[in-house]
C-alpha cells in the first residue's frame, strides 16, 4: 500500500546506482507539475528510515517543483530483500543493464551473496548474473561516474567503446581518459563513435586534441578527410579493419571450439547465450557480406 511521505525524509543512498536521464526528466517535469506525481516511488524501511530504491527521477522532479509530500511504496524492512525485488521486475524498461549490473554487485560485495544465490532468487542463470557482474568489473570508477551521471553515453559505451576495449592495444586508462574527455560535451552517438576511432586508431596529433576538449577540430577533420594515401575514406578504412578483425577472430574460434579444454558448466552457459545470438545473426550476415563480395567484384 502507498502513503505519503515527506520527501526530504527519504534517504538516498542508491541514488548513484541509478542512470540520470535529462532528457526524460524533462518530460517527467512537465507531467508532474500538470498531474502531480501519479505512480509510488519505492523503497525499504531500514531502521526507521525509508531508503528509495525506485524512482529518483521523480524525487528530483518533486524537489525542482517543492513537492513536500510524495507517494512511496514499501519493498519490504530488509535491502537485499528489496533489491532482489525490483530485478525481478526489471524485464520492463525500469533498469537498464548497468543499473541491474550495479544492484547485483551490491548484492555480491555488499550483502555476501554469491553468483548460484542471487542467480536462484532471481529465477535467471547463473550466466545471466555472470555477465553483469563483469560489465561492471570492465568499468573504472570515473568511467561508472560519467556513465550514470548521464554525461556520456551509455549507448556509445556498450556498443562503441566495450569493441576497442577487446583490443590489447586498449588499455582501460586510454579508455577512461575518452571517457573524461568526451563526458558532459553533449555529443551525439554518431560523433562519439567517430572521435573514438579517431582517439583509438588515428594519429597522437588527434589523440591530443581530444584529450585537450578541443574536440570540434578533430570532428572536422574526421568528415573532411578525402582520403588517405592507400585510397580510402575514414569510413572504407573503419569497415576494411573491421573485416580483417571479422576474418580473424572467425578463424580462432572456429579452432579453439573443438578444444577439449571447454569443459566448465559457466563456459557452457555463457558460451550458449553467446552462440544462440551469433547464430540469429548468422543468415543475415552471410547475405550481407554476399552482397558486399558481389558488388566489389562489379567495381
């Protein structure tokens, strides 16, 4: 059952495990100052404190408006208990997989459960749990701050950077360096990924620039480029490497995956997500890179 509560008593100690969005609080804003705010925020009662686990957008929005009072569910008088509860329901759109990666790790490092624990509470596998834990473990704390502080983002992060830092020549300081220097800039998807294949493959005169915030420059530079010596544009150069990497690591595994050393239950696990989402796409690609061979050979 909700009730009211006041909205300074609330205690917000999670507040950081949850993705700032301006852009939808902006929106929120709005439909709170006409309707008010409509649905519970929700929280856990720990000793004699009520600590908010869902809903710090519209604990922000409130607080812009001065609301004293807002609607607050309970999760129950224990944290992990509350925790677990709200990654239960988070098939919805109400945690991103970072913010379940972050509650996960809480539950591991914080409240001593193990990866089978929290993988039978949340009636997922184990490599379910598994692969949010080592997001999270991939991520420097400035790299988290920016990424949940909503000043880089976390599209660009997942499917941009997490490729580079496959690379061996990617250390996680050149990443978290990116990261600094890009954070808070209002960039676009698009012009993150062209400054970080600019930072991470183009020349130290680049990288410097970026690294200094002087980051329109280089942009500039990247969509003017003709072309290079070898006769290719920026974007051939990208896809040509990415083809070569494509060759390469479809040769590794197709000879490391008859290796009589795979033999773990967790590689089993994660190996079968991994592989049921390569073979989704494999159809596709095949087609895609028929065509790409067919028209090359036409040129």
């Amino acid at each position: 059952m909700a009730r009211e509560v006041e909205l300074l008593s609330l205690d917000l100690r999670y507040e950081g495990f949850r993705l700032k969005q301006p852009g939808l609080e902006v929106k929120l804003l709005s439909s709170i100052l006409q309707r008010g705010v409509e649905e519970p925020l929700e929280g856990v009662e720990v000793e004699g404190c009520s600590v908010l686990l869902n809903g710090f957008k519209r604990h922000r929005c409130a607080r812009k408006l001065c609301l004293a009072t807002v609607p607050y569910a309970s999760l129950g008088q224990d944290e992990a208990v509350g925790i677990l509860s709200l990654l239960r329901t988070s098939n919805n759109p109400t945690l991103s997989i970072l913010e379940q990666a972050a509650f996960i790790d809480e539950l591991k490092n914080a409240r001593q459960m193990n990866v089978a624990q929290i993988a039978a509470e949340l009636s997922r596998s184990k490599a379910w749990v598994s692969v949010r834990l080592g997001l999270l473990a991939q991520m420097s704390v400035k790299v988290r701050q920016q990424l949940f502080a909503g000043a880089f983002p976390v599209y660009s992060y997942m499917y941009t950077l997490r490729q580079f830092m496959r690379l061996k020549e990617v250390s996680a300081e050149q990443v978290e360096e990116f990261v600094g220097a890009c954070g808070g800039k209002g960039l676009s998807v698009r012009e993150v990924e062209q400054l970080a294949h600019g930072f991470f493959r183009g020349p130290e005169s680049l990288r410097q620039e970026i690294r200094k915030g002087n980051l329109a420059l280089p942009l500039e530079q990247m969509r003017q480029t003709p072309e290079n010596s070898e006769g290719c544009g920026e974007f051939e150069r990208v896809l040509l490497n990415d083809l070569e990497l494509t060759q390469k690591y479809m040769r590794r595994v197709m000879g490391k995956s008859l290796d009589t050393r795979l033999q773990s239950r967790a590689f089993h696990a994660q190996s079968h997500l991994l592989t049921g989402g390569i073979l989704s796409l494999a159809q596709a690609f095949s087609h895609t890179m028929r065509q790409l061979h067919d028209r090359n050979g036409q040129a």
